[in-house]
C-alpha cells in the first residue's frame, strides 16, 4: 500500500485523471441526464476507459497510456459534436472541461516524463 502512495505521490496527475474517470461515470446521475442515451453513455465508457488508463499509469507505467489518455480526451473534448447533444449545456460542458483537463494533466505527464525527454530525463 505505501509503495501505492508512493506513486500516487509522485504522479498526482494520474490520481487526478482517475477521480475525473469516476467522475463522468457517475455525472450522469448527478446532473441529472440518465434518459439522454448517447451522452450518458458516453460518459460510462468514457469515465471507465480514463479511470482504467489512470489506474495502469499508477501501476505499471508505460508511454502508451499518456498517448492513449490524450485520444480518449480529444474524444471527450469533440463528442458533443459528433453525437449531437451540444444543446445539452450541462453535459456540453462537463464533457469540455472534462476533457480538456484529462488531456491537459496527460500531456503535463508527459512532459515530465523521462520516457518522453522532459524533465526527469536530464536530471
């Protein structure tokens, strides 16, 4: 359990990134769009598939999970559109903020990262 802590610590971005996933899994019933099919959804999966990744990213750390979080983020960030719920402005903008947030704590990561030439590399 301390090494956990250890990590969670070290890469709080992570941390983050798995409490926004819970977040959107639930969001549907907090803000109250259950009955709307596609963002509801949207927001299951979504939320699983960040809370996942993060969850690997504490565990076993591989570049790909940062890769694979910002994608998961764009998608998050341009859903709206593309399912056409734009009209619904609580999750418009829960799925925007959301997304941005995810992708830019993934790309904070992964400017930090030795793996990706950030800061640990040239320590």
């Amino acid at each position: 359990m301390s090494n956990f802590m250890e990590k969670l610590s070290a890469r709080w971005q992570d941390g983050i990134n798995f409490l926004l996933g819970l977040w959107l899994i639930v969001s549907p019933w907090v803000l109250g769009y259950t009955a709307d099919t596609w963002p509801a959804w949207n927001s299951y999966v979504v939320g699983a598939v960040i809370a996942i990744l993060a969850a690997i990213s504490l565990t076993a750390h591989q570049k790909w999970e940062h890769w694979a979080t910002l994608a998961v983020a764009a998608w998050l960030i341009v859903s709206p559109w593309v399912l056409d719920y734009t009209a619904l402005q609580t999750v418009f903008w829960n799925h925007i903020i959301t997304g941005v947030i995810v992708g830019v704590l993934a790309l904070w990561t992964m400017a930090g990262d030795y793996d990706f030439g950030g800061a640990e590399a040239r320590s």
